[in-house]
C-alpha cells in the first residue's frame, strides 16, 4: 500500500512537471532520476529519452535517430544510412544506398552490393574456414578451408586453387602461376619466359627472362636476388644470416654486418645517409627529405617530408608533428597513454579541432564549430577514443560532463542528470533532482521545490504561488 502511494505521489510530480514546461512552448523536460530523463525542442527537432541514466537513449535530432542500449547495441539510423555496433567492437553492421556490410571481429564479414542496379551481388567470409563472393572475369566462387576452395582478385592474387590445404595450392598473379606440394616444401613457378622450383628449406630457384632471379639454399641462411632488371632501378641482394647482407642498386645500396644490427646505407652518388648501430636502437640517418637520430631508450628525433617525430627516455615523452599546406597537426604524449594531447587543422578552410586526455581523469575536446566538451573520469580516452567508444562505452562511466561554446552557451550533467545545468543565452535552466529546479526565460522565472508540490514563478502578467501543484495568482 505504501509503495502504491508513493509511486502515484512520483507519477504526479512527473505529469505535473511536464505539463507545465510543455504550457511554456519553449521545450520540454521532464526527469524522475534515475529512472528517466526526457527532454524535447519542438522548435529544432531534438528528443531525448534517457531510461536509468546511460543504459538506454533514443535521440531524434531532424532526420536522425539513435538507439542505444549500452554496452549491448547502438544504432544510428537517417534516409541515407543504417548503422550499428553490436557489444562493439564484437560486431557491426552498416547499410547505404543499395550496398550492406556485416562484420563479426572481421572474421565474418558479409557484403551486399546493387551498384546501382538490380543485380544483387554478395560475398561472404568467415575467415579462413568459408570464403564466397562474385569476381567480374571469373564469376561466382566458394572456398571450404581445408578441403577445397577457388577465390578470384582478392588477398593480392589473381587466383588461389586448393585442394586438402597444404596438400595442394596453387596461386596466380600478373600470368605467373606458383603450385605447392605440401606447402610450403615443394614448389614450382611457371610462366611466359619464366620457372622455378624449390625444396624448402633446402634449396630453391627461380627467374624470369630479363626480370628477375632469385636462389636460396638453407633458407635463410643464403639468399640471392637480382631483381627489377626491367625497370631503371635493378637490385642486387646477398643474403648470409646472420653474418652479412646487402643490397646494391643504382639509387640506394646498404651493407650489414651482422645482420641487421650493424651497417651503413648510401644514395646513389656514394654518401653515406644513414648509420646503423645497433639497429633499431641506434640510427643516425640523412637525407634529401629526411633525418632520423635515434639513441633508444634516451632519445630519438626523426623528419620525413612534412612529419617530425620527437622521444626522450621512451616511452616517457613523445612529441611529433605534420605541417603541410592542407593539413597540421600536433600531438604531445606522456608515458605512452597516460596522457595525451593532439591539435588539427585544415589551413585551406580555417577548420580546426583539439583533444586531450589523462587517464583515468579527465578527457577534453574541441571540435571544428568551438564546442568544448569536459568529462570524468575517462577510462579509455587517452588509449582509444573514437566514434565507437565514444558512443557505446564513454556514457557508462563519464559522470561528470560539461560542454560550452563560444557564445557563452553551456551544458552540465554530473551523475548522469542528477543535477544538470543548461545555458543558452539569455536563458537559464538547472535542477538537482527532484528537489530543486529553477528555469529563466526571456518571459518570466519559475523556481520549484519538489516538481511542484512547491513553487514561485514570474512572467509579463505577474507573479504566482503555487501550492501542492495549484497555482495562485499574486
């Protein structure tokens, strides 16, 4: 009986509550934490159902909708596109136009495409053990890993044949075919002016007429390749691991002794552009579009073209930058993940973004219309922080949010609208629920205690009282 009483008294105060925002015209909301947190703006097409804080919300915003139920699923729907993550990043599914992906850990993976037409055409994967799909030359195809399979133009081959895997396989590319016998022992290559034949690891061959010539005997302890012999920039390489290896062409050779600890690299002309000590610890490197100083763990200092890249007493600090006429960026580290900062910018459109994060504290973001965003704690921010997390698992622990923008505008949530505070111009709206509220509007005030079983409100006609929910004039 006494439940009953107090689930009415609560149901009340909710209706109560609603009636009068909606009587305002400015918006709804309506919130009985922790249960549920409704809020709308008929004048700019947003919604927002919230069920025990971030378990459950769906949210309209104009043509867009999104459902979530986290951490289990999430779903972002509008006229153009279908997306949803399932546990992410377990599996995901994405639908537009006529074309549709599902993926399961990128093990399964099934794809349907119309390309604009009303030819269906699938393919699907559950790799390795069943691959299908449909190649333009060749037609439909299936594998059933090990037994027996043909897959056309995928994983950089023109052609993979098998058959009891690795009793038989056999592979095409660019018209040179490759056929295994208990792969990888027993191999031979066939094609225009070109063979081959290998016993690995014992001994094997192979060459095509002014192309190349590879040999190896005791792979890898002895290696020989000429290769490119076709191009303007033929390649000698000698392999004898662990002792010595080199490579010799006309734009770049290298010699290491031993292997691949410690060497020297020269361009063309015969300079030395590089210096290997103790590879990949020691490294001093120079050349026409690059430099590299690296004394790992002390310090390394490395440039490429636009990008530079900065540690000191790896992984404590790290440093590295890109500068280029359409794209900057700077990014700041500090023990690998602890923290991190990073800025963006696109000079040709004055668009510019920022992020920073300290794990577990805090994670901080500005986007590319001035919105700052605040949270805490942040437990994946400064290691992983994208759309996924950022939709599926950040709302779980983020118990403190704030957001504002250059106008002043601002927005608070701690414990999940416990007590929130929005700001939006000249108007003012906060409530620690469900004791306090108070709104300002351009028209008037209203202050409530207990949703309105206690209030005083103001606007252009007066002022009123109101007592268990009823109004009074003054």
């Amino acid at each position: 009986m006494r439940i009953s009483v107090v689930c009415c008294a609560m149901l009340m105060l909710v209706i109560t509550s609603a009636a009068h925002a909606a009587a305002t015209g400015e918006g709804t909301v309506t919130t009985l934490w922790p249960l549920f947190d409704y809020r709308s703006s008929p004048a700019t097409g947003y919604s927002n159902l919230s069920v025990l804080g971030p378990l459950f919300k769906r949210e309209r915003s104009g043509d867009t909708t999104r459902t979530a139920l986290r951490p289990l699923f999430f779903n972002q729907y509008d006229k153009e596109s279908d997306d949803s993550d399932i546990l992410y990043p377990l599996a995901s599914t994405s639908s537009t136009g006529g074309d549709s992906d599902t993926q399961v850990l990128k093990i399964y993976q099934k794809h349907v495409s119309r390309s604009g037409t009303a030819e269906e055409k699938r393919s699907a994967m559950l790799f390795p053990l069943y691959i299908s799909g449909e190649s333009e030359k060749y037609g439909p195809y299936s594998s059933f890993f090990p037994i027996h399979g043909d897959i056309y133009q995928r994983f950089w081959r023109d052609e993979y044949h098998y058959t009891l895997f690795p009793l038989y396989g056999r592979t095409v590319k660019n018209g040179t075919t490759s056929t295994n016998w208990l792969y990888p022992i027993f191999n031979t290559v066939s094609g225009e002016n070109e063979s081959g034949f290998q016993f690995w690891p014992l001994y094997g061959q192979a060459a095509k007429e002014g192309v190349y010539s590879k040999r190896f005997v005791l792979w890898p302890f002895y290696i020989r390749e000429s290769l490119g012999l076709n191009s303007d920039n033929p390649t000698e390489n000698l392999n004898l691991i662990p002792f010595y290896a080199s490579s010799v062409s006309p734009q770049r050779s290298s010699t290491h002794a031993p292997w691949p600890f410690c060497g020297v690299v020269r361009d063309g002309q015969g300079q030395v552009i590089e210096r290997d000590i103790l590879w990949p610890l020691w490294v001093t490197a120079q050349g026409k579009d690059y430099s590299i100083e690296r004394f790992i763990p002390f310090y390394a200092e490395s440039r490429i073209k636009d990008s530079t890249s900065n540690w000191v007493m790896w992984p404590i600090y790290r440093h590295e930058t890109i500068k280029s006429a359409v794209f900057t960026q700077d990014k700041t580290s500090l023990l690998y993940f602890l923290f991190n900062h990073s800025e963006e910018a696109w000079p040709e459109t004055g668009k510019d973004r920022a992020r920073s994060a300290f794990w577990p504290l805090y994670a901080w973001k500005r986007d590319e219309s001035g919105l700052r965003s605040l949270s805490m704690p942040a437990l994946a921010e400064s290691l992983i922080w994208n759309d996924g997390v950022e939709r599926n698992w950040a709302p779980l622990w983020r118990l403190f949010i704030a957001q504002w923008d250059e106008q002043g505008n601002n927005a608070v949530s701690l414990l999940w609208n416990l007590y929130w505070q929005e700001r939006r111009g000249q108007e003012l709206a906060w409530e620690l629920s469900p004791l306090v509220s108070y709104r300002s509007t351009t028209s008037g005030s209203d202050f409530r205690l207990l949703k309105g079983l206690f209030g005083y409100g103001s606007d252009k006609e007066g002022a009123s009282l109101s007592l268990l929910w009823i109004p009074f004039r003054l």
